[in-house]
C-alpha cells in the first residue's frame, strides 16, 4: 500500500511511501549482508554509509536513494540489479 502524505510546511508536497516494499527489500538485504558473512558495520564501512543507515534500510525505516543502492551493492561485489531483484 502506498501512502500518500502532504507536508502543510511545503504546500502540496507528496512523498510515496510503500511500506511493504521497504520492509521486502530490508529483509533481502539482510539475507544478502548475512549469507555474505558481513555485519552491519562491515557493510557500512565498505559502502562508506552511516552503520545507522545500513539498520534503517534494513528495518525498512526509510526509503533508501539508488546512489545508497549503487554502493551497497558495489559493497558487496554485486551488480546493482542483483541487489534489487528480490520479489
């Protein structure tokens, strides 16, 4: 489900949200991160990202950018596509 929320300080600002999707692809990275054999911190370091990031990625706490995506997987040694080919 996609939720749609206006942010009354920008007017009519919306952000789509699909939680599902978020929580999904977190899990997959989790998988992806484990089977690995990497931590958090590792993955982190790696991707140059804030460890924070790689835990809210993975809770599906926040919608992550293809640029965060592009390091991730270059992170782990994969292609970009393989990362998020998970549904």
């Amino acid at each position: 489900m996609i939720q749609n929320v206006c942010d009354s300080d920008f007017g009519s600002v919306i952000k789509n949200r699909n939680q599902e999707l978020l929580d999904s692809f977190g899990s997959h990275l989790r998988k992806l991160r484990k089977h690995r054999g990497m931590s958090q911190e590792e993955l982190a370091y790696e991707a140059d990202i804030p460890i924070s990031q790689v835990g809210r990625i993975e809770r599906g706490e926040i919608n992550v950018t293809i640029s965060t995506l592009y390091l991730i997987a270059k992170a782990m040694n994969m292609e970009l596509k393989d990362l998020v080919n998970f549904r």
